[in-house]
C-alpha cells in the first residue's frame, strides 16, 4: 500500500484546495487539528495531575496549538500557553485562536515559564518554515529542549525544513511528531527523523479529494503482512522470468558476483549469467552451480564473451568489484557502447563514469539519443553520488532529493541514492525507504540490492502488470521496479536482523529471507 509525503508546496496547494475547491473552512480544519493532537494525548496519558504547556507561535501552525490548548482544558487538562509574540504579530487564525483562549481564560505568557510540566507541545513553526530559526526563537527551542517532560511537535518539528529535513539553525527534539492528513517529506529525510521521534499521522480532513489535478511526487509502500506477488504464472518457463547478466568480481573479490547472482536466481529470475575474472570460476562454481559463467584472463578476452553473454541476456548489470583499472574500463565500455539492453550499474562503474569523461559524454549521448536511449539505473551511496555529481558530501545529504533529480533528469535514467532512507528518483516521481535498518551497513548488502534489482527488471520486461504499479504504463517500469528492489530489499534485512541481531547478521543473510517475503 502507498502513503504519500508531501513537500510544502504540495501541503499548500492541497490546503488551499480543501478550503477553495472542496469548501471546509480554515477554521474547521483548525479544529480537526487540533482534536488529533488532542485525541493523541488522551491515548496516551491520563488527565489526572498531568500539567501541559502549549508553545505557540504566530502563524498557522501557532493557531493550532492555541486550539490544542483549549480543548486540552475543556477534556480536564491543566493547560498553560507560551508565546513569546505581541498580539499585532498574530495573523488572522492565530488571533483569533488567542481571543477564544483568554475566553476561556488559559494563562498566556510571554515569557518561558520556570514551572515545570509533565508535556511541552512545540507550535511554533510549520512546514511553512523557510529560513534559518532567529536567535530569539532559537534561544527559546533550546530551553524547551532543556526540559525534562514528554514533547509532542505538532505536524512537524519546529526548525525543522519540511522538504528536505534539514535543520535550520535549531530544531524541537520531540519524543512524538503528530502529523496531519498526510506525512511530511522532511519527517524522513536528513535530520528530520532525529528530531520528530515516532511520527503519528491523523486524518483532518486533507485528503485525496484535496489533489484535484496534481499528484504528489514522493510515497513509500507501508510494511504489510502479506507476502509479494511478482507475477509468476503456472505456464512461465525459465526464460520468461527473465535473463540477467551480472558483470562483477575481479581476483580476490569474488563474493561480489556470487552475493549479486545468487540474490537474483533467489528472487525469482529463471537464469542469470555471469562475466567475472577466470580466478572466481571455481568459487562461483561451488557457491551457484546453477550460474552460467563466462570468465576472462586478459582484456582480449572480454569481446568475445560479453557479445555472447549480452546477445542472450534481457538485464546487464555491472559494477560490484570490477575496480577501476584499464579491463574494468573496458568491460563498462561494451556495456556502454554495445548494448541496448537495460543497464543497472553500480559502485566501481559509477566511480568509473565519474572519472571517465569520454565514458560518461558516450552514456549521455546515448541517453539523450532517442534511437539508442535505454532504461538505466543507476544505485550509488552518498560517497558515490557526490562523484558523479561533482558536489560535497554534506551537500549530498542536505538536499539529496533535489540532486538525484538533477543526476536522474541528466541522464535520463533512475537514481537509486543508498543510505539510512534511500531514495528512488524517477523523472516525475520519488520512493523514499523508510525502513532504515543498521544491520544493513555491512559488506556486500549493495551487491545482493543490484542482484535483486536486475532481477526485477527482467522479470518486469516479461510482465508489466507486476511490482505493485497497475497504474503505470510500461515506459515507467524501471522506476517501479527499482521501488520494489528497495522494498523487498529492506524488508529481507528487517526479517534478517529481527533473527540473527543487527550487529551478527551479514549480507548473504539479506538474500535467506526473500522466501518469507515473495510469493
């Protein structure tokens, strides 16, 4: 099942839509708001002695929490207000959220309070936020951080950026994010799951009906019970589950080919072959008596075994262990210059484009050609992205999402960026991986996602009705399948490390658990 995450823009938009379009007020949704937040707190706690304090700013996201502070004390709660604004600062809703709140006379103070109260509720900023925290604010979001009682965030923490999860200058560190209608990209992305502790989302009234002709970009497939069908049939043959060629391992890297290859026979693809340096023929032999192995000894080798392996294969994927030397070089320029077929590179073969100008001019061409276009996916970690796109670490992880569209619209291909919550960029949309897992931090977990990922796309050549995507059309298949791989991917690891610890499971233990999870 999808849940979306929305960027600011698109809140907005679908905000506006609810009022405009669909007619439910601003301040009924106010209200929806605020009885989640408050539906929230009555699951949890109970009302005797429990003392709250609401800290409000003067926009939207302060009207809701001025809101919250009301109802709090009509379900018994004993309920002050923080706000450090003069009333000429409140907007419209937030003012008149602070005159129904001296209605009922709840203290207001313009001053941090010295008391102490079992929760502080942040209602400062939004998603709206754009700019970094001002000190005055900032000084006030360290104090509250100071405090020692429970701290709920309203929609999102304060000072933290909705689209990309960056801190801006500070940000509230809550124990409970509670988001409304739809989850917000920032709450998953950078520092934003740091900062918003468990993320509960709550209907208000924004919904589906809210999107009138724009779909949001981004969404994640919620973890389900049920195993994944991927389409097999009855009357399939090896054949028709797709052929995969995997081009991996060089001498003394042998578990490369072996991790990617058995982690695409084990996910349902009917043959894989596999290019690799004659050095690994007995290990691979041994490990998957079941692979087709072409090997070489010297670089005049390579011409004669990739024109047969690829001339028979429906995927070539290539990268985990090749290095970056000279043979390397000219295994990923056949891939390159003489294949049409899908491609899925990765590690050395991304490192190499990034070096290699004559390589990454030659795929770009042929990308941006549409007689010898293809579907490529590219899967690099953060390191490798910033190769491949010319920026800085840091940069790569404050705004991944912006730049793996940038990379993904360059060479008209998908990104997959590996990390805690990897993303899978496409050219009109975003799967982001909310199943960050650490045990998957360990030495060959790539080479099993690249064997499950062509594994996928030969099965989807074969039937586009698989993966999960019944509304895409077959152009968008690589995106899809790509999500999937992700998917499945995290989900073998989360089932590996619930069994075997986060700290002793290794990568071949990803590929044991692909059984419990597809049909």
């Amino acid at each position: 099942m999808k849940e979306y995450l929305l960027s600011k823009e698109e809140m907005a938009l679908y905000d506006r839509n609810t009022t405009e379009k669909l007619g439910i007020s601003k301040e009924v949704l106010i209200e929806r708001a605020a009885l989640a937040v408050v539906e929230y707190i009555c699951d949890e706690f109970t009302v005797d002695n429990k003392r709250i304090l609401v800290a409000a700013g003067f926009g939207n996201n302060g009207a809701d929490g001025f809101a919250i502070a009301r109802i709090l004390k009509e379900f018994g709660f004993y309920v002050e207000i923080f706000s450090p604004v003069q009333f000429h600062e409140y907007r419209a809703d937030a003012a008149k959220q602070v005159y129904l709140c001296r209605r009922y006379m709840i203290d207001i103070h313009e001053e941090l309070p010295n008391d102490n109260y079992d929760i502080y509720i942040d209602a400062l900023f939004g998603i709206g936020l754009n700019r970094d925290i001002d000190d005055r604010f900032a000084g006030i979001i360290n104090a509250l951080n100071r405090k020692r009682g429970y701290k709920i965030s309203v929609d999102i923490p304060s000072g933290i950026d909705s689209n990309t999860g960056e801190v801006l200058g500070t940000a509230f560190m809550a124990d409970t994010t509670v988001t409304f209608g739809f989850y917000k990209r920032g709450l998953f992305l950078n520092k934003g799951p740091e900062y918003a502790g468990t993320i509960v989302k709550k209907y208000v009234g924004i919904n589906q009906y809210s999107f009138d002709d724009k779909m949001p970009d981004m969404f994640m497939y919620l973890r389900s019970a049920d195993k994944i069908d991927v389409g097999r049939n009855n009357f399939g043959n090896k054949g028709t589950f797709g052929k995969v060629l995997i081009i991996a391992g060089r001498e003394d890297m042998s578990g490369a080919c072996v991790l990617a290859a058995k982690s695409a026979l084990r996910s349902g693809c009917g043959m894989v072959s596999v290019i690799t340096e004659d050095a690994n023929k007995a290990i691979l032999l041994a490990a998957l008596p079941e692979v087709i192995i072409h090997t070489y000894r010297s670089e005049d080798d390579i011409d004669a075994i990739f024109e047969e392996a690829e001339h028979w294969c429906d995927v070539v994927a290539i990268g985990p262990g090749i290095g970056t030397d000279r043979i390397a070089i000219e295994l990923l320029k056949r891939c390159i210059l003489k294949s049409n077929k899908p491609l899925c590179i990765d590690a050395d073969a991304i490192n190499i484009i990034a070096r290699n100008r004559m390589l990454k001019a030659t795929l770009l061409d042929k990308q941006g050609n549409a007689d010898t276009f293809r579907p490529v996916i590219m899967t690099p970690h953060i390191k490798e992205f910033a190769r491949i796109s010319g920026k800085t670490v840091p940069e790569v992880i404050a705004d991944g999402t912006s730049l793996a569209k940038m990379i993904a619209k360059q060479f008209r291909a998908v990104v997959v960026l590996k990390d805690a919550y990897s993303l899978v960029v496409g050219e009109d949309k975003i799967y982001i991986n909310v199943y960050a897992n650490d045990a998957m931090a360990t030495a060959g977990s790539g080479d099993v996602l690249l064997g499950l990922l062509a594994s996928f796309m030969s099965q989807y050549i074969h039937n586009s009705s698989i993966m999960e995507a019944p509304e895409a059309d077959h152009s968008q298949y690589p995106f899809y399948a790509a999500a999937m791989t992700v998917y499945v991917h995290s989900l073998a690891g989360l089932k590996a490390s619930e069994m075997n610890g986060r700290s002793y499971m290794i990568a071949s233990d990803i590929v044991e658990k692909y059984g419990e999870i597809l049909v």
